[in-house]
C-alpha cells in the first residue's frame, strides 16, 4: 500500500485525548487515525452496494402499480 504525508489541523484537546487512546491501544497516532478511516470508508462502501442491491430488488417487484399511485393521502386515511 502507498501512503501519503497529509497535514491536520485538530483541536487541542481532541488531539490530546486521542494520542492517550492511540497510547492505550498501543498504536501510534497515525495508525489510529488509519484505522478509523479505513473502518470509515468500509461502512460507506457497505451501505452503498447495499442500497444499490435493495433499489436493484425493488425493481423486480410488481405491485400492480407501474409506478402511478391512483389514489390520494385522503382516500387512504379517511377521516
């Protein structure tokens, strides 16, 4: 894997608080921050090839409407 030098520009404290996790997780700093990033982009690429796979099943049903709803809110909660 190629990596690549990028700078950062964080908060005091939320740098403080994170080098003590990367310390009692025993990984350094950048390590930490890769993981987080890598699990990031994980979850992202999970829940984009899932909505396509569920928008890609919706179409294969049919629900007798072809895509036009014949009737309104009112008619379905009547009042």
């Amino acid at each position: 894997m190629e990596y690549q030098n990028v700078t950062l520009s964080l908060p005091k404290e939320v740098l403080r608080r994170a080098k003590h996790i990367a310390i009692k997780r025993g990984t350094p700093l950048s390590g930490l921050l890769t993981y987080l990033l890598e699990e990031l982009t994980r979850r992202e690429d999970e829940y984009r090839r899932a909505k396509e796979y569920h928008l890609a099943m919706l179409d294969e049903f049919d629900l007798a409407t072809k895509g036009n709803a014949t009737w309104t809110r009112g008619d379905l909660h009547d009042r």
